[in-house]
C-alpha cells in the first residue's frame, strides 16, 4: 500500500506532463500497474486487468512476449546504444525487414522515436520534395502533439493555447473528396491522413474519399502521407490501413506497433523523396537505437509468423460478439472499426462506462472522442478473452 502510493504520488508530481487531470481521459484512479503476461496487466496489489488498449495501441504482441522480451535481453547485453555516424548490424537488419514489409516503391526509412516524430519528419519530407509549404489534413484528425504533428492535429483543445502553429495547415472535412478538390493547389506540398481515424472516434476512411485523394495528390503534384501509427502492423488485419484501399502513398508516419511496444517510429517514404534530402535536413540522437531495433526485428517476425491474420479473425470475431451483445441497444448508436480497432459509439459520454469497466469487471478500453468506447486489444487476444470483454462491455452498458 505504501508503494502504490508512493509511487502514485511520485507520478503525480513528477509526470505530469501527460495531463490527465485537464479530463480528457481521466486518470484511472491510483491504480500503479506493475507487470504485464498475454492480455493482463497486472497493478501493484495483484489485481489482473483484460488490456483491450495494448497500452494506447503499442502492445500489440502482449506483455512479456517471449520474442521480444529475449530480443531486448540479448540485445541490452551486446550493445543498448550506438550513435548514427556508425553502422550497427541490428539496425541495419531491422531496415532490412521494414522495408521488406512496405510496398515496393518505398525504400527508405528514417528512425525516429515516437509518432508525432515520425508526422514531423513526414512534414519535413514533404515541404523539401515539393519545395511547398502548405498541408491539408482532416478535421478529427489527431497526429500527435509535437508543434510540427499538433499543426495538423485538428481538436482545437489541444491546439489553442499554442498557437499560432505551422502556417498554411487547411482542414477539411473527413471523407468529403470535394473538400479535397478545394483545397489541394500547386502550394500544396502534402495531404496528411489517417485511413481510419483513431483518437477522433474511430472514423473508417471511405475508399473514394481515399482515391480521390491520391489522385488530387498526383494531378496537383502534392505527396500523400498516410498516418499509420495507429494502424500499422495488423491493427486492421492488413500489415497496413491502406491496403485496405490499394493505395500507394508516397510517405508513411509509422510508430506504436513498429516495436511491439517498445518507443520507436519511422516514416518511411520513396527514393524521389530522398532526393530532396539534404546532409542534416534531418537528425535523431536516440533514432535507431540498436534496443528498439531488436525490438523491432522480434515483432515484425511475430507479425509475419501468422499473427496478422489472427488480428484479422479475431476482430471479426469480437466485431460480431459485439453486434450481438449490444448491437441492439438503444445506447448504442453504432459499431465501426476494422480488425482490432473498434469503435463503440454511444448516444451518451464514454467515460464513466471506462471507469466501470476497469473497476468492477477489471476491463480496461478507451475513449475516442468523447461517446466513443474504443478496443485496440492486443493482436494475441484469444476468443476466451474476447468473450470475458464482450461480457463485461455487455453488463456495463445499460440494456
Ligand atoms: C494516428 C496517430 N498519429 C500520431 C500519434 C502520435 O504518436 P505519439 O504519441 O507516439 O507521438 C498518435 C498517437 O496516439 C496517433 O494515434
């Protein structure tokens, strides 16, 4: 009991960066969480807790994966740190795989340490390539809270204590390929989207708003960058959102998944685009840090070893489990998502069903928006664990 205090206390004090307090997503309690096995995290009085968040959507293998936890050991006791200026044989064969993993026509990878790094970078790409400044992103988007990912990042909440921020960001409507038409010009240097929206409700990118946006890109000589970091490595059922709709980006933000886990983020993007690259255009001290590396070649193995197909089955199954369990009712307006991200929309406020969930059923799930529930459980889940949340999910909600 005195450590979990302690240790909340500390936190409090200490990290309070996170603003919990501001009731975006209110701080659960003072629950002090210190271990994790499968799906289960575990807090410091042995309580287990169904993780349907893979902890904000980056524990996508679990805790305590034997890949990846042996990866980490081997690679902690061989070498934790090497700067840039050097090769290192573990980043060099993590660069191997992920542009394995990404179409053909994307070649390079940059390394970077988190998603709203890996907006930046795409950004900064961008506006080199073209030689333009301007950016169109989506209203509802949410790209991270850097200065450069917060420019694109839509809800005025987080934005407007800080601006001004990047100038010429236009927002248009999600899915309105009209919207597009207006706004892509010959200042345009990207159009910036998530396929499926995630913090901002869990919005499914419709395939025509996609394409059209592809084409604009082309015809007016803008890049596309697609927002994966939520989506990426069979958080849909595909290794990425966008092969859902066939298309091909010219730049991709990729973060959470990339190392089960474990912070890094990459953009990854085409040889044209490096062209425009200059010595120093961009940097990253931590960037490639042979750790996260390991990291990420033991999960892209676990991926390709089949789990991106049980992502697949298992989101159709906990997709219809729900529709069964809750489809019906009058607080549930609908239920939207893709594989293992799933929105449950309600006709009321999503918090407090969080907070019932955690406390009296050890569940834990998100908010997205403020009326949507959201499930980004593990990828491993099992169809006994799908049920224990649909369960639960299913005695919290009202009938
Ligand atoms: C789609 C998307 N892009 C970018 C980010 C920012 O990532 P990070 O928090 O790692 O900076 C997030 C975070 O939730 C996200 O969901």
């Amino acid at each position: 009991m005195v450590l979990k205090e302690q240790t909340a206390k500390t936190e409090h004090a200490v990290h309070s960066t996170q603003l919990y307090e501001s009731g975006v997503v209110p701080r659960r309690g003072e629950t002090v969480m210190v271990a994790g096995e499968g799906c289960w995290m575990i807090d410091s009085e042995g309580r287990r807790y169904l993780d349907m968040t893979s902890s904000q959507g980056v524990a996508m293998l679990g805790y305590d994966h034997p890949a990846l936890t042996a990866a980490l050991q081997q690679q902690a006791s061989r070498l934790h740190a090497c700067p840039n200026f050097f090769h290192n044989d573990m980043r060099g064969a993590f660069l191997q795989e992920l542009i394995a993993v990404t179409p053909p026509h994307m070649t390079r990878a940059f390394l970077a340490n988190s998603g709203a790094e890996a907006i930046d970078g795409a950004i900064k790409f961008a506006r080199l390539a073209t030689r333009r400044t301007g950016i169109v992103a989506a209203r509802n988007s949410f790209h991270g809270r850097t200065v450069g990912a917060l420019s694109v990042t839509w809800n005025p909440k987080y934005r407007r204590k800080f601006e001004p921020l990047l100038p010429d960001v236009d927002f248009i409507h999600f899915n309105s390929s009209d919207g597009l038409d207006g706004a892509v010009s010959d200042r345009t240097a990207a159009v910036v989207l998530e396929v499926i929206q995630a913090e901002g409700g869990v919005h499914v990118g419709d395939a025509d708003f996609l394409a059209a946006a592809q084409r604009v890109c082309r015809e007016r000589g803008a890049l596309l960058v697609v927002d994966e970091v939520q989506t990426g490595f069979g958080r849909t059922g595909r290794w990425f959102g966008f092969e859902h709709y066939n298309l091909e980006p010219d730049i991709i933000a990729l973060a959470k998944g990339l190392g089960g886990g474990f912070p890094m983020g990459a953009v990854v993007y085409s040889d044209t685009v490096q062209e425009s690259l200059f010595s120093g255009a961009h940097g990253s001290t931590f960037g490639g840090n042979p750790l996260a590396c390991a990291a990420g070649v033991a999960a892209l193995g676990v991926y390709r070893d089949g789990l991106i197909e049980q992502a697949e089955r298992a989101g159709c199954r906990l997709r219809e489990a729900l529709e069964a369990a809750i489809g019906g009712r009058k607080v549930v307006r609908e239920i939207r998502g893709r594989g293992l991200i799933i929105g449950v929309d309600l006709r009321t406020k999503a918090v407090p069903f969080l907070k019932t969930l955690m406390e009296e059923h050890g569940v834990l799930a998100l908010p997205a928006g403020s009326t949507v529930l959201r499930l980004l459980p593990p990828l491993i889940i099992r169809d006994d664990e799908i049920d224990l949340a649909v369960e639960a999910i299913a005695s919290t909600l009202p009938a």
